[in-house]
C-alpha cells in the first residue's frame, strides 16, 4: 500500500479480471459465440437451406453486431471498474456471509465495518481455482470503494 495515498500499489492484470470477474469472462465470451452462430446458420450445410434465411440476415447480422458492441462496453466498463477500485479504494478486513457456486458462476456476499457502520457488499465470480476455497465465515481482505462502499471486491481474488 502507498502510505502516502492509501491506495494499493499492485492492480490485477486483465488476465485475472477476466478469470475472475463473472460478468468480463461471459462479456469476451458472448461475442464470438453469437458470430459463429450467425456463420454457421448462414450456410446451407444439408441442403434445406440455412436456418438464418437470406432475407433474414441483415437483421440478425445487426444484432451480433449490437451484441458484440455491448459486450466490448461492458468489457471495457467492468475492467475500469476494477482497476480503479485498486487503485483508489480502501482495504477493509471482511467476512464471508454467504457464498453459492451453480455452475461456472458463484455469488459471494460479504460483510465489513467501513467508516464505522457495518457494510454489505456482493459480487459474481467466474469459477476457478480461488473461488472454489471460498467458504461462508471466511475473513477475506476487501477493497471498498471510498464514495460506495456497496461496491468491494475480494482483493485475493484479483491478485
């Protein structure tokens, strides 16, 4: 930590974002599934014709294109969030209140003590590796968002 600005020193990569952060993993996914959809039933594969019809494909082209745009926002969005998170919030000592795992994505929910008032934050993971040990009652080290303290995130995660 900076001891002059209290602001954590190390960021998370892009790499680990992406790894961790339920919403950035499924918004650099989204994309490319919906243009291989598109391609694929844009062709005539068993010759009863294409399942996106010629005259039907602008349309759906326009959407893929609209899906593909919202998610790089949402990428881009999500990813700045993060960073500057780390590098403007405030490390908090947390517990773990509940956490549920269903499929590849978990939802934790933590509480902590900011500014003198007890806090609840939560966030969706991607599953891997770290989010698998994550147990309710775990104390766990947050960053919290000094204006929003709503917004925290599990720093272990990210590094």
């Amino acid at each position: 930590m900076d001891k002059v600005s209290g602001a954590l020193t190390s960021k998370p990569s892009l790499k680990t974002i992406l790894w961790t952060d339920y919403t950035a993993f499924y918004s650099i996914l989204v994309p490319p599934v919906a243009w291989l959809v598109f391609f694929a039933w844009s062709v005539d594969w068993w010759g009863s014709g294409p399942v996106i019809p010629i005259f039907a494909r602008p349309g759906y082209l326009a959407l893929v294109i609209i899906v593909t745009l919202v998610s790089l926002v949402v990428l881009i969005w999500r990813v700045r969030l993060i960073q500057t998170l780390f590098a403007k919030g405030t490390p908090v000592r947390g517990k773990i209140a509940s956490f549920r795992m269903k499929g590849a994505r978990g939802k934790v929910e933590y509480t902590f003590i900011y500014h003198h008032k007890e806090c609840a934050a939560r966030t969706t993971v991607h599953r891997n590796r770290l989010t698998k040990m994550l147990r309710k009652g775990d104390l766990v080290d947050l960053i919290v968002d000094r204006e929003n303290p709503k917004i925290a995130l599990i720093r272990d995660l990210y590094l």
